[in-house]
C-alpha cells in the first residue's frame, strides 16, 4: 500500500477530544452515589427509643408546647412516657423529653416532610462530613487521593452508615464537632476572632445534640487557649460561642423538667457514683473497672463485664464470647473499624520531638487530646451503655477526626491509591467468609471479634516498620486496603443488615397501626409502642405503654382521655393477662371491625351494667 493511500481522507471526522473528570466533578459524582446507597439502605421504620424520644420534643416543639400534644392537664402516669428509655424509674414529674433540647432546632425544618425527612437530616450531615472530610484534608496539604481515602473511610469504612440512615443525631453531631475542629485549627493558624466565635457556636450546638460534647468543647478550648495564649480575645470569642448554645439548652431544660443545667437528663446525669459498684461489675476488682471498660470499649467488647443490662434488652452472650443483639455482634472500636489503629500509632508519634512542627502536628495533636479525654470519660463512665447500636457509639464522633488524621498519615507515608484499591477489594473479599454464614456460627462471630484485630495488628507492625524500610510502603498501602475494605464489608453485612431488619419490622408494624386508627383525637394503649411514635407527626394522637406499670394507671388514664373527648383504642398484642384485664377494667369493650380480637376501642361502662342484672 503506498504512502498516499495511508494518508487517504476516511470520510469520517476526528474524534474530539477526551475530556478530563475535574476534582470537583468527580467530588460531586462520589457524594451523588453515595447518597443513592443511603437512599437504598433506608427503612423509615424505628431502631431504638431513643429515636422516639427526640422525636417526642420535635412533636412538642412543632406544637408549640413543651409536652407532647394532649398530654397537657393529664394526671403523671409512666405510661405516658412511653418514649424514655429510662420510663420504669421515670419519677412524678412533667410528661416531657428529657433529651439534648437542640436537636428540634435542625429537626423542625426536616418534620415538614414527616418522619422520613428526619433521616434525611442525617443523610444530609453524613454526607456533608464527608464533603467537609476531603476539602479540609486538600486544603491541609493532602493529595486528591489521600483525600478521597481519608473521606471514603469515614462513610463507608467508620461504621457512620447506621447513623447516616437513622433519626437519633449521631451523625449530625459528628458533622458539628468535625466543622468545630477544623474551625478551631484555622482560628489557631489565622488568629480570627469570627472564627473562634464560629468554633464556639459549633462545639456549642454540638453539646446540645448529645451532651457528652462538652467534653470536646473544653478540649478545643484548651487547645486554642494554648495555641493563643498571647491573644486571650480568641479564648473569649470562643468561650461566648459555646455559652450561647449552652444556654439555650439550659433554659429550655429548665422551662420543660426544672432542670436549669444545659447538659442533664436528670438528677445524678452526670454524675459516675455507683460505677463502680454496679452488680454487673461487681465481680472485678475497682482498680481495673476503668482498663478494662476502656479496653471493652476500644479494643475488644468481650472483656465487657456481662452486665444484666445486656440480657434484659434481649441480647444474648455466646460461648464463644460475643453478644449478639438483633444476630449481629456487639463490637468495640478497633474491631468496628480496625484501620483506626494505624492511625492511633500515628498521633502518638506526633508527640516526638522528631515531628516536624506544622499545620500537621498540630491536627494530629489535637486529635490526640480530643481521643485521649473521650476514652478516659467513657472509661470512668463504666454504666453508660450504648443499647441499640452495634458499635461504640459513644466514640462515633471521634471517627470523622480519626479519618482526617488518615488523609495526612496517607499523605506524609507517601501511599498510594492502586495498591490501597488492590487491597480494600482483597479486604471486602475476606470478609464475605465469616459474613456469609449464619449469625450463630461461632466462625462468624470470633472472625468479626478477633480477625479484625489481627489485620489491624500486621498493618500497624507494617506501618511502624516502613519508616525505617521504605520499599514496604507498597505493602503497608495494601494492608491498609484490607483494613477499610473488612471495616466496609462487616458494616454493611453485620451491623446494617440488622438494623434495616428491626426498622422494617417495627415499619411494618406501623403501617398496621395507622392503617387500623381513625384520623380523628385518639389515645391509644399499647405494650412497647416506641415504634409507634411516628404516627404522633401526622396524627392528633395520645401514645400510652402499658408495660410501664403493667396497666395500673391504663384505666384512669383511659377515663381521663375519654372525658376529653378522645376515642380510646387498645392494641393487645405483647400485653400480658394482668395487663389486659387492668387496661379493660371499667370500661366496656367495642370491637373495630376488620382488625381481630387484639385491636379494640374502649368506652365508658353504661350505668346499667353497674347493677347485677336479676
């Protein structure tokens, strides 16, 4: 063929050329995806009463009351607290929530849309941490990789998915406290008085979500009082950003249940008497309930005592150490997310003298501080259990800081992203085995206790290693894949799957409920309604549990609410004899069509049937 006819015209026009993804492209691309996983992964249904207990003060608030609607002038019963975890030693008082009143400020504008749009608050935090993750790492002198790496960590591989698909605040906490932090470092760099302010309000309202933040909101005081000292007007602005939250939550504390204090449920909240002499505990020596309830907490959840707390909310201890609550095991932090290890061994090593001195050490730094007073609190506070959740939800807030310390560890190791891929992908993979059998194998349940550590173990020896080897670089970006791509793995396939199974059963059991009550004033008595609580956004509705008093106060109660005007109906299921035959005494017994023998309304007994009938 000659020359000419190569250079022969095809007919056919070039090609254009290819365009390049933009970072911010490809930022807006990961966040889209990973906001259609959360909408796959939602079940609007209930996971835990604490949920209906904020959503107790949303309801309140929405009505411009401090108790919920209808409850007002209705003599204290414990049953009208239905929505308190706390309600079997719920003493006379107002009918109120007693949780962290900020939350109805982000969770108001949300209620618009019912109870589904609050998880969407969440879902909205989740995702703007993870935003906030990645601009924060690029504009602290990471790589679009270590970035990436850093943010996707915390949304797939910290276990921040159960909270992002949820109605509690932990990820909407989580999202304040990281923007708190990072305000604080700029401030410490920069000097601004506007930022300190906004670093105050933002540890603040994070304190009025969940109060164990007052915590980080002294840690960052101190750190910026450090940082600053000479320029105390920094401390100041801060210091008047928390109190402004503060006293929000202390009036509206005060105002709702006398209690002017901005962070207490109660008398004796926050207050650790009787930690240590719980009968739980009891069989440890005092001395070692704080190592090993920090161990319990951060390493290894089987070397938690087996406290009847546990039991009595229907989990069960198996022999081979785990505690299974809804067939998913109870974990602590490292076996959560064990690629957290890694970086724990890098803020220690932030503290050498040998550390170069920068906007790095000081991130590390303060997230050293920060990790050291959350685990000491939460040592010391060896009563305070996490319930419903899989993980050590206590810490959870502390996950979006460990992430950004593991963009900059990333960053600093000079890993990179192929054979971090190669190994996630190798990670994900090994965690199908144990995954894939059932909840009772005890494969299962010592692989997600003990093989998560073991992983963790040889990345960290790996990591430590490469400083003085360096061609083991590669293989430390391996081992930390597997790391993320386990903590992925085991996060979607244990603790998720189970949630997603209790919230669907309790939204299956309240579309049955509010397929069955009339949309007209009701009262309704049940056993255990917290799953019920959404129907109080769409409904005028009055929520009792039975359960509380095993119905000693139902019949007053129903009385009452009938002289109000309220129909009155009693869902059965769950309740026992005494129970029932209390619910029902005094009243005459109306079926409700189509619903069977467990749904009914009760009414008032006609004064004929109070004679014997000759």
């Amino acid at each position: 063929m000659s020359d000419a006819s190569k250079a022969a015209p095809t007919g056919f026009p070039p090609l254009p050329p290819r365009r390049r993804v933009s970072e911010r492209q490809a930022v807006l691309l990961a966040l889209v995806v990973l906001a259609l996983l959360a909408v796959l992964l939602l079940v609007p249904g209930v996971f835990t009463i604490d949920e209906s207990n904020y959503l107790a003060w949303v309801v309140s608030l929405r009505a411009l009351e401090l108790h919920p609607p209808g409850t007002d002038g209705l003599t204290f019963s414990r049953e009208l607290v239905f929505f308190d975890p706390l309600l079997a030693s719920r003493a006379p008082g107002p009918i109120v929530s007693t949780m962290p009143p900020l939350y109805a400020l982000f969770a108001l504008p949300f209620s618009l849309f019912g109870w589904t749009g609050l998880f969407l608050l969440n879902t909205s935090a989740w995702l703007a941490t993870t935003a906030l993750l990645y601009a924060s790492a690029r504009q602290t002198g990471a790589s679009p990789p270590a970035a990436a790496i850093g943010a996707l960590a915390f949304a797939l591989a910290g276990f921040s998915l159960e909270y992002a698909v949820g109605v509690w605040p932990h990820a909407l906490a989580a999202c304040l406290t990281l923007s708190a932090f990072l305000a604080t470092l700029r401030t410490a760099e920069r000097g601004r008085g506007r930022t300190a302010l906004l670093a105050g309000l933002l540890i603040g309202l994070a304190a009025g979500l969940r109060y164990q933040h007052a915590i980080t909101a002294a840690m960052l005081g101190f750190v910026l009082l450090a940082a600053t000292w000479r320029r105390p007007r920094l401390a100041a602005m801060y210091g008047l950003g928390v109190a402004l939250p503060l006293a929000l939550s202390t009036v509206c504390n005060g105002l709702r249940a006398g209690l002017w204090n901005p962070i207490s449920k109660g008398v004796g909240y926050i207050s650790t008497a009787g930690d240590f002499s719980a009968a739980g505990v009891a069989a440890v020596a005092p001395r070692w309930i704080v190592v090993r309830t920090f161990l319990a907490r951060v390493l290894d959840f089987s070397l938690q005592p087996h406290d009847p707390f546990w039991t009595s909310m229907g989990g069960r201890w198996t022999p081979a150490g785990a505690l299974l609550l809804l067939s998913a095991v109870k974990k602590a932090l490292l076996q959560s997310a064990p690629w957290i290890l890694v970086v724990l061994v890098a803020l220690l090593a932030a503290w050498s003298p040998r550390t170069q001195a920068g906007a790095h050490r000081r991130a590390l730094r303060t997230v050293a501080l920060l990790c050291a007073a959350t685990f000491g609190v939460f040592a010391i506070a060896t009563r305070r259990f996490e319930g419903w959740s899989h993980n050590p939800r206590y810490l959870f807030d502390l996950v979006p800081l460990f992430a950004f310390a593991l963009a900059l560890v990333v960053e600093r190791a000079g890993l990179t992203w192929r054979p971090l891929a190669v190994g996630t992908g190798a990670g994900a993979l090994l965690a199908l085995g144990p995954l894939l059998r059932h909840p009772t194998s005890s494969f299962r349940q010592l692989s997600l206790l003990y093989a998560s550590l073991a992983l963790a173990f040889v990345a960290t020896v790996l990591f430590v290693a490469c400083r003085w080897l360096p061609r083991l670089r590669r293989a430390v970006a391996v081992g930390l894949g597997v790391l993320l791509g386990w903590a992925s793995a085991v996060h979607l396939g244990d603790d998720v799957r189970a949630a997603r199974a209790l919230r669907g059963a309790n939204l299956d059991r309240l579309i049955t409920v509010a397929a069955l009550l009339p949309d007209v004033p009701a009262a309704l008595l049940a056993h255990q309604p917290a799953a019920l609580a959404p129907l109080l956004l769409e409904r005028d509705l009055v929520i009792a549990d039975t359960n509380a008093d095993q119905g000693q106060d139902a019949g007053r109660l129903a009385a009452e609410l009938l002289a109000r005007g309220r129909r009155v109906f009693v869902l059965a299921p769950g309740m026992s004899k005494r129970e029932l035959r209390a619910v029902v005494s005094g009243h005459q017994v109306r079926p409700v069509a189509d619903a069977g023998a467990l749904f009914f309304e009760l009414e008032p007994r006609s004064p004929l049937l109070e004679f014997p009938v000759p």
